[in-house]
C-alpha cells in the first residue's frame, strides 16, 4: 500500500487581489505562508519518499514550507510544468470582478467553470488534465505501484484534474469540488491504485 498526498499551495499575492493567475508566478502572501505552515502540522508523522510540485514557485514554496514544519527528512524537490495551474490566457492579470463586469457574470462562470470551454488564449480544465494526467502517469504511478509514498503541491485546477482520474468523478462532479488552500487531502492507494481510502486532513 502507499500513500499520496496532494494539496493546493497557499494563498498568493493575486488571490488575495482577486486576480487570475494562471502561469504567472506569484509569491505567497503572509497568510499563504502561515497556511503552509499549518499544513506542515497535518504531514507530521508521514514519511515521503518522492515529493512534486508545479514550476511555480508559489507551489513550491508551499512544498518546502511545509515539509520543514512537518520535521521531514530533507528530499530534492521534483518540480515540473505539468503540473502547472491551469493557463488563463488574455485573462491572467485581470481582476475577476473586473471583468464579470465587462463580459457579464454567466461568461466569466462558463470560463471558470465549464470542462472544456477554454478563456481567449488560454486552456479548460480539459486541456489542463491533457498535461496533467499523462505526467501523473509516467512519472508518478511507478512510484507509487512500487510502495513508495509521494506528496504534490500544485494548484487548484491541475489538482482537479488529478481528484478527477483517482476519484473516477464525472467533470461536473469536479467542477463543483472545491480546494481550499493548503488543505491536504490523502489518499492511500493499493498496488492497482484502486483508491482505497480518500480524505482531506
């Protein structure tokens, strides 16, 4: 058996302006940090062989953070941007309310919220699992077929695409699951990856 745990990084300087961030890499906010933190007490006691996380470094800072408060064993961090947050196009930079004001609320949520309908220039969460899966596949489930135990620090959509192929959900089941920040949620897998428990911690 092994265990994998994923969780969204903490909150970063454009979600707290209420931003679209997608590719651009923005730092943690103060409370982002504390929330690393936070999820650090949660990873206490586990013992990771492999850890992962997106080529952004609010991710990544997540990752380290918290595996320094949890007292983990020092790992060389993988990082790649396959696992990167889902890319907003024309849309990244832009204040959300800002532009449910220009292109009306019921376009901002199609954008947001629909499978496979991507903003200008930019990718749906279809796109976003096209990029997301196949890494988790080839890279990951090796490892975790061979018992190893493997944490990921990614982003809210990427990490949809994620809950969705181990959770076998539909996409309208995924799009209405929420990821709060920094919340761990685990999962401990047998030697087929059949899920054999999921919660978050």
């Amino acid at each position: 058996m092994s265990t994998l745990i994923i969780f969204r990084h903490g909150q970063s300087v454009w979600n707290l302006e209420n931003k679209f961030t997608g590719w651009v890499d923005v730092e943690l906010t103060p409370k982002g940090i504390e929330e690393a933190k936070a999820a650090g007490e949660k990873l206490k006691g586990f013992n990771f062989d492999y850890a992962y996380a997106s080529d952004l470094k609010r991710a990544q800072n997540t990752l380290k953070i918290s595996l320094e408060a949890a007292g983990h064993k020092p790992l060389t961090p993988i990082y790649n941007k396959a696992l990167n947050e889902r890319m907003y196009g024309d849309l990244q930079g832009l204040n959300k309310a800002d532009t449910a004001a220009k292109y009306g609320d019921e376009q901002v949520k199609i954008w947001r919220r629909s499978y496979d309908i991507a903003p200008p220039n930019g990718e749906s969460l279809k796109d976003t699992a096209a990029r997301v899966i196949p890494y988790f596949e080839s890279e990951i489930i090796p490892k975790l077929k061979a018992g190893k135990n493997v944490v990921i620090a990614a982003h809210g959509n990427s990490l949809r695409a994620l809950i969705m192929y181990l959770e076998k959900m539909t996409p309208a089941q995924i799009l209405e699951f929420e990821i709060g920040t920094a919340v761990p949620r685990m999962y401990e897998l047998d030697q087929d990856l059949k899920v054999l428990s999921a919660k978050n911690l």
